[in-house]
C-alpha cells in the first residue's frame, strides 16, 4: 500500500462483497443509486441493503476510526496468476520479500490458519495525518502519505483495541490484522469487500474517498459472509463500486513523469520515483520520498482533502537533521525501503 500503492494491479477481482458503508460527511455521489440507511446514533450512512447486518459489526468497528470496512470470504486470490506474472516479469524490482513470499500470497490461510473471511478496512491519509503535528510536514517532496506518523503504527494501534472488541462478540473465533507487510492480495479483497474499485494507476480507489487511503485487514476464523445473510444478499454485488471505474481516462498513464505505468494496471516498479527514492539511491529530482502524480491527477481525489506540504527543502538539510525531522514518518525509510 503505498501507503496503499503496490505494484500491480490486474482488473477483475469480483468476489461478492458483503457489506460496505461510508461515513456521511462524505459527499454523496448522485450517480450512484443506493440504499441508504443511516445508523441512530452515529453519524454513518450504509450502503448496501443488508443493514441489520451491517449494524452490528459496524458498530464494533466504527469507534477505532476506520471510515471504510467491507467483509468478504477468505478464498483463494483471483489475481493470484497475475501477481505471478508480475514477479515473474521482473517488474517488481528488489522487493525481495514480493517474490520470497509469493506462494503464501495465493491464500489468506497463510497468514491465519483456518481463516474465513476478511474484514477489510480503509482510512483516508486526511483522517490519520490530518491534525497529527509532526516535522515532517514542513518538507517538500514528501508524498502526502508520509506526511505524518507512520500509519502502520497508527492502525496497529487500533488493531489492539478492535480485536479485542471483536473477540468478546465472537468468542471462538481467532483473529488476526494486517497491515502492508502480511502476504495479502490487499486490495483485491477490499475490492471484493466492496470498498472501491482498482484503477490503472494500480491503486485501489473508492468512489467517495479517492485512492488517499490506508488499507488494512482483519482476517478471522468466523464467518461473517453468507451464514449471517439472506440468500437474496448473497447475490446483490455492493452497488456503489459495480457502478465505478476509470471508464475512458488515461490521465494518470499520460502524467506520470517515469512512463512507470506501461500500460493500464500495470506498474514497472523499477522506473516508479516512489520505488526509487525508497529502495534506491537513484537521482529523483525533488522528490524526496515517494511520489503522487498519478493520485493528484486522478479525478476521483478531486474533493477529498489533502494534508499541505510543506516549504523546507529536504535537500538543503543535513543528515541529522532530516533523521530528526522525519522519525517515526515513513519518509525515514528513503533508501531503506520497507
Ligand atoms: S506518477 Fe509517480 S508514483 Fe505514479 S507511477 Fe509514475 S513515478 Fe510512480
Ligand atoms: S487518473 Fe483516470 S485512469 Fe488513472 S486511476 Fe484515476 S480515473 Fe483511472
């Protein structure tokens, strides 16, 4: 997740999503037809039709800020040919640990033993950076993701917190986050859970929050899909994302600087700035640690909001400096990598 960038990105997952809701601050997007419910209580708008279901779990999830949360079965991956292709290709460059823990990517039993479905979960960058003072954001060329504390840390976190509400609800059920590092076709599931579509810049994006979004799972041994709904749910695909897609829009592929995205939903890693300025010490003009054409070309990030960069030029900063100004934020990883 770059945060939720990775580096291929095959249309086509479908796996039926189960529930998917957004939170109403959000502006509605009047081309979708949905059914809203909104939730007493809380300021959260449902979309989907099985909100007796969606209610329940929802109002477990909801208090750890997670402004996007889909289920969907842990099966084996749609895409996993795909991302075979892809390592096989080359493309991915020295991220090592893609292809060393390519097998276990196929299924989500790798990562839990007896897994049964996923609860995908999604924060936009605004709402985990946003009021979060940190030196970082003083930086130019820091892309918006880093802009802050690291959001590993910020949702795992949460994920204590989460699961252990979780646990008390289903209590013979194992649980299990993850966020990014764990061998997960990521946003294939959160596709299939309904919380956005993927673009051809590779990323996951949904129709009201963009693609500045944290994506993060939890993986559990209860099932949360079709043994809690009618059968006539089983077959209703969540309406909001089935609509959305980059239709006829190629703006991303014509911006990127890198010609990185060689061809729709397909990114060569090795010539992407956000690659080289995290696992190289490639000469990446000003960009000092990863990079957001291809997102703030995308209409769909048009009305979200944006955390500011900044106006100190990291290049004009000494080692010292620039390691105390960005602990703790993921641009302390440039030229380390993951
Ligand atoms: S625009 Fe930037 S982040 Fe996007 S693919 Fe090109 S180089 Fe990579
Ligand atoms: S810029 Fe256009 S083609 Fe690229 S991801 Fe956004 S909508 Fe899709």
């Amino acid at each position: 997740m770059a945060a939720a960038k990775t580096f291929y990105a095959p249309p086509g997952a479908a796996h039926r999503p189960v529930f998917f809701y957004r939170l109403n601050h959000i502006r509605a997007a009047s081309r979708f037809k949905t059914a809203n419910v909104r939730q007493k209580g809380t300021n959260t708008t449902f979309v989907n039709h099985n909100a007796k279901y969606q209610q329940s779990l929802h109002s477990l999830i909801y208090p750890f800020g997670f402004e996007l949360c889909g289920v969907t079965a842990a099966v084996e991956a749609r895409t996993f040919a795909s991302f075979e292709r892809y390592i096989g290709s080359g493309m991915h460059g020295v991220m090592t640990h893609l292809a060393g823990q390519g097998e276990a990517r196929r299924h989500p039993r790798s990562i839990l033993p007896g897994v049964r479905s996923l609860i995908m979960l999604a924060v936009p960058y605004a709402a985990v950076l946003g009021s979060e003072p940190h030196p970082v954001k003083q930086l130019t060329g820091i892309a918006e993701y880093a802009r802050g504390i690291d959001y590993h840390t910020w949702i795992r976190r949460r994920f204590k917190m989460l699961i252990s509400v979780l646990q008390e609800k289903y209590t013979d059920a194992r649980f299990r986050g993850v966020v990014d590092t764990a061998p997960l076709l990521e946003k294939e599931f959160a596709a299939a859970a309904g919380l956005g579509f993927i673009g051809k810049n590779t990323l996951l994006i949904n129709p009201h929050c963009g693609s500045k979004i944290f994506l993060a799972a939890v993986l559990t041994t209860a099932v949360l899909t079709a043994a809690e709904r009618d059968e006539a749910e089983v077959n209703t695909p969540a309406p909001l994302c089935a609509a959305a897609s980059c239709g006829n829009c190629t703006r991303c592929l014509d911006a990127c600087p890198a010609g990185a995205l060689v061809e729709p939903y397909v990114l060569d890693a090795r010539r992407c700035i956000s690659y080289r300025n995290q696992f190289t010490a490639e000469d990446t003009g000003n960009s000092f640690f990863g990079c957001d054409i291809c997102q703030n070309v995308c209409p769909h990030n048009r009305h979200i909001p944006h955390t500011a960069e900044g106006n100190v030029d990291p290049f004009m900063l000494d080692a010292e400096t620039l390691r105390v100004m960005t602990k703790g934020s993921p641009a302390e990883r440039r030229h380390r990598g993951v």
